[in-house]
C-alpha cells in the first residue's frame, strides 16, 4: 500500500536520476493535499490576475481594431490610457505574490512531510498555517535581498561596460555563474534556522559545490513546467486569435462581445492557474537538490547520527 511506502528522505545523496525520481515520486504520493491547499491560496490570485491580464489583452484588441478601422493617430499607444498602466502593474503584483504564496505553502508542506509521522495524510490548513507564515516572511526578505544584489550587479556590468564593451565578455558569464547557486537560497533560508547572511553564505558553498546539479535541475524541471504551461495555455490562445480574427473582420464589434470577453477572461484564470501549479515541479527539485548537496558538503545525517548517538 502506499502508506506502506518509505518516506522520501531529503538529506541524502542521489544522482541526478534520483533527485528527480524523488521529486516525482513526492508530488505523486502526495498530489492531493498539494492541490488541495494550493487551490485555496493560489486560485482567489488567479481570478484577480486574471482581470488585469485581460484588460491588458483587451487593449490589445481596443488597438488592433483601431488599425483595422484605420482610425490611429499620431500616438497609437495612448489607447491604452491610465488603464494600461494599472493592469500592467497588477499583473506584477498578482505574479509576485502567488509565487510567494505558492513557494512558501510548498516548503511547508515539505517540512512538515519529514516531520510528521503520518506524513501530509490528515493534514488541515491550521497545521500548516504557523509555516506558511514564516516562510512567507522570509521569501520576502530573500526577494528584496536578491531583487538589491541584481540592480548592484546590473549597475556594476553597466559602469564596466561604459569603460569598455568587452568588460561584456567576462561580468555576464560571471553574473551567470553566480545566479545558479542562488537558486539554492530559499530551500537553504526557510529549512534552517540560520539568519540571511549566513544562508547567503552557505548558498553559495553548497551552490558552487553542486553547480551542475542545480543547473540540470532549473533546466529539466523548467522544461517540464513549460511543456505544462503550453498546454494550459493553448484553450486561451484559441479564444485570442478568434476575438483577434472578429476584430480585424468587423472593426472590433464581435470581437468585444461579453460571450467571448467572459470565455476569454475564463481561460485566462486557468492559464495561470495551470502555470502556477506547474512551478511545483521546479521548486520540489531543488528542495532535494538542497538535500543532496547539504549531504555532500555537510554529511548532515552523519553528524546528526553522531550528536543522537547517546540516545541509542
């Protein structure tokens, strides 16, 4: 029976095959609570984007009917009006805080799997609530973090840059290189009780040990989030083409209909709905990544047999 299986242990050194194995086989023993708890977070985000993204869309449409009427004028782009600027900025904002609210429900849900005996089965909102909270806090202390060491990175690149373009050759591959490891950073913050410049530190220790690890990891589990977001998102790409198709037919009159605006706010909600849910795969990897690189340098269930060892 499935209950019967062995807990999928993070601290332990796998290859690359196994990291993903164990990723998989986690998100398939316990899919249900992830979509459960994830729908409660992630889906009241997705209904709110959602109206951002297709006002954006929609003025889209406003301009290609526009052009379609041969109505533009000097400056095409002011059909977007004040409207443009507060959809563009809800999107970001939606964007950022559902990843947030996802990352940090995964991380928990993943601590409290190791940590509780009976798993994720019978698990309610209230255990994972304490958490969740404080991974949240700590995401977003690792956002601004981050968001402060790229604009610094970006400014750096840019100077070097003013003084020659072949400054290019050497600061982007090094900005690469030292983006990888980063990725390593919330797994790192939000498991241990260390502070933020110690999980930076140890980041890039266990980062640069793992280098190759992590990027195959980012490169497969993206891979596969994308493959996914393709799929959720081809119902919406059907409807746009369509309205787009009306538009330029009759000057936007079918193509503002309420039928196909509500259809097309519809499929926008499960886009992003299916796009979030997609990230699983991604953030599930790295958190045994984290595991199997904290083994390698750290032999964390050596030192922990050792310091139990009077307990035996």
């Amino acid at each position: 029976m499935e209950s019967q299986k062995p807990k999928i242990a993070m601290y332990v050194k796998r290859p690359f095959g196994e990291k993903l194995n164990a990723s998989f086989d986690f998100i398939k023993e316990n899919w249900k609570q992830l979509l459960k708890y994830a729908t409660y977070l992630i889906l009241p985000v997705c209904l709110l984007q959602a109206a951002n993204f297709s006002g954006l869309m929609g003025g889209m449409t406003d301009l290609t009917a526009m052009q379609a009427a041969g109505g533009m004028g000097d400056d095409p782009l002011s059909v977007f009006g004040p409207s443009f600027a507060f959809n563009y900025a809800g999107l970001v904002f939606f964007s950022f805080l559902g990843a947030l609210l996802l990352t940090s429900l995964i991380y928990a849900m993943i601590r409290l799997y190791i940590e509780r005996e009976e798993r994720l089965n019978g698990i309610l909102f209230n255990d994972i609530k304490p958490l969740l909270l404080r991974n949240i806090k700590r995401l977003f202390i690792i956002g601004v973090f981050c968001s402060f060491l790229f604009l610094l990175a970006v400014i750096i690149i840019v100077l070097l840059a003013v003084l020659t373009p072949f400054t290019l050759l050497l600061t982007l591959p090094l900005l690469f290189a030292f983006a990888i490891p980063l990725a390593l950073m919330a797994p790192i913050y939000l498991f241990e009780d260390i502070s933020l410049m110690e999980a930076f530190r140890k980041t890039f220790r266990l980062g640069f040990a793992t280098w190759g690890g992590v990027f195959l990891i980012l490169i497969v589990m993206g891979l596969i989030a994308s493959v996914l977001q393709g799929i959720v998102s081809i119902p919406w790409y059907i409807i746009y083409i369509v309205k787009m198709v009306f538009t330029m037919s009759d000057g936007g009159e079918a193509g503002s209909s309420v039928g196909l605006n509500f259809a097309q706010y519809l499929f926008s909600v499960l886009m992003l709905y299916g796009s979030y849910l997609s990230a699983i795969f991604t953030v599930v990897g790295l958190v045994y990544q984290y595991g199997h690189a904290s083994e390698v340098v750290d032999s964390i269930t050596v030192e922990s047999d050792i310091d139990n060892f009077d307990k035996l």
